[in-house]
C-alpha cells in the first residue's frame, strides 16, 4: 500500500530574517529549500551531484538522506516553493521516513519548523479517486495545518546566561567562519543559478551585479543611501493548483511556473539596465516559485517592480509553451486563466533599517495592493497586475498617523491614488489609476523642474497646504503669479487626458446620492516618491533577445 509525504516549513519567514545580517538571511533560506525541496526536480536539473548535496554548511538535506536511505523507494509528485509532495511504494517506509527525517533536521537546524504529513491509499475516502493528486494535496495540506494549529507556544528557555545569543535572543550555534562561508557559497550557486543562468542567456552578466551585501547599496552621500526592498506574489496560484489532478502535470506546472518567473526577473533588470545604461546591482533574497523577494537601490526599486510585473504578464513563447502543455488535458482550466497575473509590494527605506521589518512593510503592502484585486470585482479577483509602495524615514513613520488625525475632520479627502495598476493602458478606469501615466507625470514633473517652470519651493508650499483642506490648498494656486500652479495643473490634465473633472492636480467626484465632492490629491504620491524614481524614460523596451 502506497503512502505520500508533504514537506513542509512553518515561520519561514521568522527563521530567514531572524539575523540582521544578510548573507545570514541568504544562508537561512538556503537551508529551507535545501531541506524541503529535491534540486534536481526544482532547478531543472537531472540530478544532484556529490558536490551539490555534499559536505557544506547544510548537514542534513532531502536530496542526501533520501539518497543514503531511500534509494528506489519513493518518486517525486512535487517539488518546488519551499515543499515537497513524495510517494513512497510502502506506507511503513513513509511512517519511517517522517520520523527518521524530522530527527535528522532538528538535530541539525533546532530553531527550524518542519511539518511532515502523510496520507495512505486507507486515508482517501470511498469513491474517490485514489490516484486524483488535487484531492491527495488537499488532504495533505489539511493534517500539515492540523499538526502546525496543535504545536505548543513558543514560551521556551532559549539561554541560561552564560551563552553567546544571536539577533533573535536565541544562542549562537556553533559554526566556525569555513562553514558560514561554505554556507553562503552554496546558497549563492543555488538561490542564484537560475538567475544569473539566464542572465547569461541574455547578454545580461555585464548589467546586472548580483550581491549579498547591504553594505554595496551605500552611497558617500548618507541621503542617498536607500534600498528598495520588493516582494512579490503571484494571483490566483492556489486554484490553479487545484486543478491538477496527476503528478506529471503538478511538476511540470511548478517547473513552468518556476521558469516564468526566473525569465521575468532576469529580462526585466536586463531591459531596465540596458535602458539607463548602467549596473543595476540586485539581491535575490527568495526566489521559490511565484513568492519574489529582491533588493535594489532605491531610485530603480520602481521601475523594476513594475517590468518584472509586466514580463509575469507576457512571458515569452518557450515559457508560454511550457505552461500550456503542464495543464494540458486539464478539466476546468480555461485558457484565459493561464493569463499569468502578480502583485508587489515595494517599501523604500535607509540601508540600515532593520531588514525583518523592512520585508515585513513590503508584503504587507503586497497584500494592499491584491486587495484590490477583490475591491473592484468582488468575491471574485480580477486577472490584474498591482503594486503598492512605502517610503519610510525612519523606524517610527508619523506620516500615516497624522493622514488619520486630519482624515477625521477632512473625510472626503484622500491623498493617495497608490495601489496602482501597471496592466492598464488608460490613465484611469473605475477609479484605478495607472502606473505608466503616474510614470509619465514624474517625468513632466521633472522636465518643468529643468525649464524651470516651477521651482522646488512652490512642491513645498503644495506638500504644507495638502493636509489643510481643500480652501488653503486651492488658494495657493489661486495667489500664484509665477506661472508654477497652472503649468502643474495643465500637466496633470494632460497626463489623465482630462479624465473628470481635474481642478489644481486634484480630482474632483461629485457624489449625488450625499450631495458632496470628494477630493483626490493626485500630487501627493508624486512629490512624496519623485525622489526615489530614478530621471530619464519611464518605460523600459521589453523586447530581449535570446
């Protein structure tokens, strides 16, 4: 009787950020893949070499025990995105292997959360498919969330006092300065060879600069001194899963999935180096499936964003290709589902702010930014591609706090048109403002900064009136005789192509049914990010050639 195993890791995040260093970030998530996923399934390769799963920084990996006891005993379902789905030919080597297995991972990572669930031909209900891995999946996932919901609080004695503790207050293991640096050797060439593989293809190692050191991202000007740190996530990637029914086509989905990605990444940093025609430096953090996380200077953390997004969208016909035969004979798919769609989240903050917290603003901004997805169509998301970003100055941001105090006594004002849609051509739909006309008003703005149409200082009179009201701010404009606030106000016209009614750089909406206005301030976003957007085209020609 034939048994499946999940692999799973709970916290990952708490345990890849839990050092403030990040080649310790890098070496944290290399330990996760190394010990959930197989790297011959997930990177494409045939197998893995004595080099690959030898003696390194990882003591315990799945590819070595499972080479050293398993051997024949099991076949591959899934692989890929931080867990792994195993068939093993015997329902007693599978209860062996979870209990064999979650020994060797404690005993060798202790603070690291593995979850393994099994399921055997018995545990799937009668009249069921015994071979419908959507269903198998589903089952697994299940007792895996039941296993991590019954695991005790976390209120343990980490240190008596007399021991080294690292960043999380937890003691230091003991690893002398080889093994951290066999650490991160391996998990450069395995977090990073599929990128800097296809940068290669591409003709782009000579534009893009791979680094594990926040330390590159500084500038002899402290002010400038900022990084982007992105997160991204693809739409709808669970129901999609769902749908497949074997395991051939559950691993060819996740390969396809892995090289659109991987493609995207690498043809958007190529696109946009060659563009600006400098080295773009960039830190793939975490690169597992549709799940993104990278860091890059500041002024080019945007435009990135939004190209990556757009080559999710787009990708080329090898990895169109791919993905079409993954879910081929696939009951329920339709095609316009295969429409691949993601969502960003971008927080721009000093080299030296704390990167947990940093990464913690960017999902959470990625999560804002999916919210729309549902907030325009309802219990069903739109096929769209958003991003959302944060500047923040320091640890403690008064900026939103003060909007809330001042939206109270102003409710039909807002000051944001972020989340913005980088899939759509018009400047606005339904309220929805587009990345590519917020583009092209940073750069008019700048282009009458260099005429000298409009001075800095008149920006600083707008960023003072923005929260005092609609009176004080139109006024401004009003009392202006040096040609600044009408040159402002005929840019934001012609860039949303006099979409309503605009007054000022601010839209204005009538509502009828409460017999008041609300008040959009379009500026706001702008001249808050404008020093972040890197000068020069917007746009980045998409077209690499292969």
């Amino acid at each position: 009787m034939s048994a499946y195993v999940f692999i799973d890791v709970s916290r990952k995040q708490e345990y890849i950020f839990r050092s403030k260093r990040l080649r310790d970030n890098l070496i944290n998530s290399y330990v996760i893949k190394s010990v959930t996923e197989l790297p011959g399934i997930a990177d494409a390769e045939p197998t893995a070499t004595d080099d690959e799963i030898g003696n390194s920084y990882s003591e315990v990996t799945l590819a070595t025990y499972l080479a050293e006891y398993y051997t024949g005993a099991y076949s591959v379902v899934y692989s890929g995105g931080g867990n792994s789905i195993l068939k093993f030919t015997g329902a007693k080597q599978a209860k062996e292997f979870v209990r064999g297995y979650s020994l060797e991972v404690l005993s060798a990572y202790p603070q690291l959360e593995l979850y393994i669930s099994k399921v055997t031909e018995e545990d799937i209900p009668e009249g069921c498919n015994k071979e419908d891995m959507s269903l198998i999946r589903r089952l697994l996932i299940q007792r895996a969330d039941r296993l991590k919901d019954s695991r005790k609080p976390m209120f343990r004695r980490w240190s008596y006092g007399i021991e080294r503790i690292d960043d999380s207050g937890k003691p230091v293991l003991c690893t002398n300065t080889r093994q951290v640096k066999d650490g991160l050797d391996r998990a450069r060439n395995v977090l990073h060879k599929r990128l800097k593989d296809r940068l290669k293809k591409i003709g782009g190692e000579e534009k893009v600069e791979i680094t594990v050191e926040l330390s590159d991202y500084k500038s002899s000007d402290e002010r400038k001194s900022y990084i982007g740190v992105i997160a991204l996530d693809g739409n709808q990637m669970g129901k999609l899963f769902n749908k497949l029914r074997t395991p051939e086509s559950l691993s060819a989905f996740s390969l396809a999935i892995e090289k659109i990605y991987v493609e995207a990444v690498a043809d958007a940093l190529c696109a946009y180096a060659t563009s600006k025609q400098k080295l773009i430096k960039i830190t793939p953090v975490l690169m597992s499936g549709d799940d993104v996380c990278l860091v890059t200077n500041a002024e080019d953390a945007l435009d990135i964003t939004a190209a990556i997004l757009e080559r999710i969208r787009t990708p080329s016909p090898e990895a169109k290709k791919a993905l079409r035969k993954a879910v081929e004979g696939v009951k329920g798919l339709e095609d316009k589902q295969l429409d691949l769609t993601a969502c960003a989240g971008v927080a721009i903050v000093k080299v030296t702010y704390p990167f947990f917290d940093a990464v913690q603003r960017a999902e959470k901004l990625c999560r804002r930014a999916k919210e729309e997805l549902y907030r325009l169509a309802g219990s069903e998301a739109i096929a769209a591609s958003f991003m959302n970003w944060e500047i923040v100055q320091g640890q403690v941001s008064a900026q939103k706090p003060y909007e809330k105090l001042v939206s109270r006594s102003r409710e039909h004002s807002h000051y944001h048109i972020k989340p913005l849609r980088v899939d759509q051509l018009h400047p606005t739909v339904d309220g929805v403002y587009s990345y590519r006309a917020f583009r092209s008003l940073a750069d008019g703005l700048r282009n009458l900064l260099e005429r000298e149409q409009i001075s800095a200082s008149f920006l600083e009179k707008i960023k003072k009136h923005l929260y005092e009201g609609w009176e004080s701010y139109s006024l401004l404009f009003k009392l202006d005789q040096t040609g600044a606030g009408k040159a402002l106000s005929d840019l934001v016209e012609q860039t949303f192509l006099s979409d309503g009614n605009w007054k000022y750089g601010v839209r204005i909406e009538s509502d009828t049914g409460h017999g008041h206005e609300e008040y959009r301030y379009v500026l706001n976003d702008l001249l808050e990010t404008i020093a972040f957007i890197s000068a020069g085209k917007g746009s980045v020609d998409t077209d690499v050639k292969v």
